[in-house]
C-alpha cells in the first residue's frame, strides 16, 4: 500500500517537471488576418494587442511574417500573436 503511494506521488511528480511551460501552450493553429484596404499595421496591432499592447504587438506581427518594414499591402495574409 506505501509502495504503491509513493509510485503515484512519484509519478505525479516527474509529471509536472517533465515538461514545463507546456501548460502555457495553447491549442489550435495561430490566428490569421487579411489586411484590407485602408489598414496599417497600427491599425492591426491596435485591434489584436490584448493585454500585451500596441508597440509589443507590432513587433511580434513583424517577427512571425518575416518583415523587414512596417508597411503592409491590402490582401497580404498576416499570422498574429496568440492572445495572453
């Protein structure tokens, strides 16, 4: 009966420092938008910043879609940060 406690509490352990962070991760592909005519990339930010704010968020937009610039053109296809 011990024995088999220790091996739950054991278990339950290696459980929760086997993989840290994971908890964090979110399911699901990360969320897309189309820029439309009109938009900028503050435009964009300002709509998705959440809790993490505009500035931050410009930063990472540029950071998943590989851009050089802030400018953006109608039609391109941009993947946003995940919402915290």
């Amino acid at each position: 009966m011990l024995f088999c406690l220790l091996l739950a509490v054991a278990g339950a352990l290696f459980t929760l420092v086997s993989v840290p962070g994971q908890a964090a991760d979110q399911p699901g592909s990360a969320p897309v938008v189309i820029v439309q005519p009109g938009d900028t990339l503050w435009d964009i930010a300002t709509r998705h910043s959440g809790v993490r704010g505009r500035d931050a968020t410009i930063e990472e937009i540029r950071r998943l879609n590989h851009l050089d610039g802030y400018s953006v053109d109608a039609g391109q296809r941009l993947t946003l940060p995940r919402q915290r």
